[in-house]
C-alpha cells in the first residue's frame, strides 16, 4: 500500500519491518511471549526458587536475531526524515545467534548456576527468523544498542516488574 500511494501520489510512505525485538514493556507471558522474554522470565523464576536446572523447549539450534526496542525507535525517527526509493525497509541487527547461545548469555547475566536442559520433544519452531537489513545500511542506519548493553539498561526494570 505504501509502494502505490508513493507512485501514485508522490508521498513519501515508509513500512519498517523489525527483527524480534526485547526492551522495556515487553511481552513476558510464557503463553504466547516470543522466546527471548520467555528465556529471561524463566530464568528469573529459576533464580528466584533457587532451582538447580532449568528447561528450554526444542535443541536450541533455530537462529534468532534480536534488537533492542529503543533501535526500532531510532529508526523510525531516521527514515521519517530520509527520502528513500524504497518503502519496505527492515531492520535489524544483521546478527543472528542460536537460541542455546542466548541461553548461556542469559545464564552468565543473571549470574545463575543451573543446569540447561533441552526439551527435545518439544518443537524448535522455525529454524532461523533473520532478516536482512542491507537496504536500511545502505542509507546509513545502523543500530546502536549491544545486546549486552541493552540488557543490562533493563534488567532491574525486568526483575522489579514481577517482585
């Protein structure tokens, strides 16, 4: 729609399609949360309980590619202002990591020594949900929050929104 108001009208209409994203306000239901605040409020529990092992669904192999909210944010801003030749645009980080990476950086954060335990009857989903953000480079956008650094920003707003 946004291509053929542009031809047609001479706008300048943008459609931003981001990777998965984690932040403040996230989804933290294990119902229907995507993996990452399911990840993040599972271990918390873990923590909380004093557990010795925690299970995450399927092999851990499926590729997931994550950004923090606050980068969406900073790219809408930035191609509110920029004129492109293209009016889908995704974006995202450009980095992928299997899930069972993000699992072992979640466990070394929040300090746990538990036991991961791969539920191999559970389904893995899709194996890699990475997208490719050239078209957003190339007009000079680039996101700016480290996973790390973006984790450790909301961890205590994370961990405070459940005690």
């Amino acid at each position: 729609m946004c291509e053929s108001y542009n031809f047609k009208y001479n706008t300048n209409f943008k459609c931003l399609m981001p990777c998965n994203l984690y932040g403040q306000n996230d989804n933290y239901d294990l119902k229907n949360s995507h993996f990452f605040p399911a990840l993040i409020k599972k271990m918390h529990a873990v923590k909380k309980k004093k557990a010795k092992k925690i299970v995450v669904w399927g092999t851990g192999n499926p590729k997931r590619e994550l950004m923090h909210v606050d980068d969406l944010a900073d790219a809408c801003i930035y191609f509110f202002k920029k004129k492109t030749k293209e009016s889908l645009i995704n974006i995202g980080t450009g980095e992928e990591k299997k899930i069972i990476q993000y699992v072992y950086f979640l466990k070394k954060k929040m300090n746990l020594n538990v036991k991961i335990i791969f539920d191999k009857s559970k389904p893995d989903g899709t194996p890699r949900k990475v997208i490719n953000s050239s078209i957003a480079h190339k007009y000079g956008w680039k996101p700016k929050i480290s996973l790390s650094a973006g984790f450790d920003f909301y961890l205590n707003g994370w961990i405070n929104h459940w005690e």
